[in-house]
C-alpha cells in the first residue's frame, strides 16, 4: 500500500496549524467489515487506519510498557506525516501524591517512545475522575515532565475528569508551563476548553449507533469549525472555558480524536470530519 504524500493529507492552510483527526487505538473487532475491510488481515490493520486517519491516540502504553521494536514497527509501517499521541503510564497518573512520580515519568519516556521519532505526538496524561485538585502538588507533577528528551521536544496534556479542576487557577497553572488541558467533549466529564498551550487537544465523546457516522451531520460541521477555529489561533465562543482567554496565537496544531461513545461508528465519524476539512481547504 502506497504511502500518501504529506501534500496531500496535511489539514492546514494559510497561518493555520495542522488538524489531525483520529480514533483511540486500531484493534477492535467490531470494526473488522465495518471500517476494516472483510479480507484484511489484522496485522494490516494499523497501515490501513493510518490511511484512513490522520493520528491515533495509543491506549496501551496507559496499562503497560511496550517494547521499543514495537515502536519502531508502528513508526515504520505508518505515512511520513502520520502522528501518534500517547496515553502515559497510568502509574505516573494513579497515585496520591503526584509530586512523587518522577521515576514513574522517566521510566515511561525510556520505555522506547522514542522510536516513533518524528511521529511521536502529545503525551496525554490520563487522571481518576476521583483524582481532585490540589495546586501545590499538581504544579510539583507539571514540574516534572520534561520539555525535551534526547533532544526531541515533548508535548504534554493533562486529562483531568473531576469538577475541582474547573478552576481559574487550575488553568493558570497549565499556561505557566504550556501545557494543555484536553478538552472534553460531548461527555459526561467537566468541560474545560481553555486554551493553554501552543496546542489543542480534544477528546470527542459523543457518538451513537444513529446516524451512520456517529454524530449528525450539524455536529461534525461544529467540530470542524471548532477545530479551524483553534487552528487559526483562536478559541471557539461556544465551548465551556473557566479561565481567562488567551491570548491570540497566530496558529496551534489540533489533535483531535473520536474517543468513547458507540465506538463502532468512531472511524467513520473521524473520517466524515476529514472529508469535511478537504471539502474546506
């Protein structure tokens, strides 16, 4: 299978940052017939989504490490422009006092992420919905995760789920150290959209088994215009924010993944909002 050309799967135009647009993970049954074609065997199965998609949110690497040949295999069978995010270490996350996850944090980052070289996304930091903030040690956890490793710079995210969260100064925080909060969307979680970084990242969780594509077509147009709205440097009016706005950026990258819902219909959903970006370039 041919590898595209950046040219013709970059999401972007003009001062824009890039969009990318995807699912969590590649391996699920359900989408064998449906997203996957019937006679593809499953080893194919992250070629033919990395395709399809833009990015991939890699659920794994949140139960446990995976080897750096594994890396190495999904770097080389993906599109030069492919991107990866990554969940870390829920080890890092799940703990009482995150001010004592510095080993945690080092350990994941030698784990072998590093192979994905160039493809190697935003790190998202996944935090218990029962997990509440506390200022000072969450600033002591900012504290230690690294701007750039082996010389590769890193971006982080942090995905909190508990109302505390919802808090001025929570966002203040991240904007002292450029660290984006993931926006969740259409999702039982609190909303916090502020932008905080010179990325976005946002987790859309809101698909169901009708229509065909997971979301109505109204909504799919809303996240596209979110998403070029970010895109383009600013921040869209019509998302729940608790903080100050940001100030304007002349252009952020956008992940955004099709994530929870009525999995089943996820690719196709993320799909429907790739062809809309193309429609619109």
């Amino acid at each position: 299978m041919a590898t595209k050309k950046k040219s013709e799967r970059s999401e972007k135009s003009g001062s824009a940052g890039r969009i990318l647009i995807g699912v969590g993970g590649w391996n699920f049954e359900p989408w064998r017939g449906t997203f996957y074609p019937d006679d593809l065997a499953q080893k194919r199965e992250l070629e033919y989504a990395s395709r399809a998609l833009t990015s991939i949110e890699v659920n794994g690497t949140f139960y446990g490490s995976q080897k750096p040949a594994t890396f190495a295999k999904w770097h080389d069978e993906t599109p030069d422009d492919f991107v990866f995010s990554l969940k870390a270490s829920r080890y890092s996350t799940h703990r009482r006092v995150l001010a004592e996850a510095g080993e945690s944090i080092e350990r994941f980052f030698a784990s072998g992420v590093l192979e994905l070289k160039d493809k190697l996304g935003p790190i998202n930091w996944q935090f218990a919905p029962t997990k509440q903030f506390d200022p000072e040690d969450f600033e002591n956890f900012l504290k230690l995760l690294p701007q750039e490793v082996q010389g590769r710079a890193i971006r982080h995210a942090v995905e909190v789920r508990h109302e505390s969260f919802a808090d001025p100064a929570f966002v203040a925080l991240l904007r002292k150290y450029g660290v984006a909060v993931v926006a969740a969307g259409d999702s039982k979680y609190p909303q916090i959209a502020d932008v905080t970084a010179p990325f976005v990242y946002a987790r859309i969780m809101g698909t169901t088994e009708k229509p065909a594509k997971g979301y109505p077509k109204a909504a799919l147009d809303r996240w596209v215009a979110r998403a070029k709205e970010w895109a383009a440097g600013g921040a869209p009016d019509d998302l729940q924010t608790v903080g100050e706005p940001p100030a304007k950026a002349s252009a952020r990258d956008v992940y955004l993944y099709v994530i929870s819902g009525h999995k089943a219909v996820n690719p196709l959903a993320a799909m429907a909002l790739i062809e809309r970006l193309k429609r619109e370039s």
